[in-house]
C-alpha cells in the first residue's frame, strides 16, 4: 500500500511479529471518511471463497445502500449553488 499498515492494524501485525506469531491482515479501499460496507463486502468475497464458506452479505448490501443514499445527498448540497444572505445590506449611514 502506498501509506503502509498504520493504526491498530499495524500495531497488531508488529506485535504479531515482536512474538513470532503468524498474522495476516486482510484490508479493502476506503475513501476513509465513512464506514464502508463495499469495501468490507469486497474483502469477505475474497475470503469466503478461499475459505470455501457462505454468508449473506445482506446487511452489508443494506448498510452499503444507506451510505450510498447519505453521499448522493452530501453531493447534491455541494453541487447546490449558494443562496444570498437574505438579510439587506445597509451599507453605510452617516
């Protein structure tokens, strides 16, 4: 990864090899700024498969759905164009 294994992730995989133990560490791409169930979704197919198990990803999908919703919204807003103070400028008086 570009910026590397950082955080409690990082900690763990040091400690991990501080104690001669195996670890692994399996990570997904984030914007970062929200929890990302896609990105954790994506991770689990990976896994599920090399493990050769199911599980339902429908709370993901439902949780990956309400994100989606909150970052179309967010979007719009920015896109808004911004509307005038609508208090009147009394300029000067004198």
């Amino acid at each position: 990864p570009g910026a590397g294994i950082v955080g409690a992730s990082g900690l763990l995989l040091g400690l991990g090899r501080l104690y001669e133990m195996n670890a692994v560490c399996l990570m997904g791409e984030t914007s970062g700024y929200f929890v990302d169930p896609k990105s954790a979704q994506a991770v689990l197919e990976v896994l599920t498969k090399y493990l050769g198990i199911e599980i339902s990803f429908n709370e993901l999908e439902t949780k990956a759905k309400q994100i989606d919703q909150i970052t179309s919204k967010l979007k719009d807003i920015e896109a808004a164009p911004e509307t005038p103070d609508k208090r009147e400028d009394l300029g000067y008086i004198g």
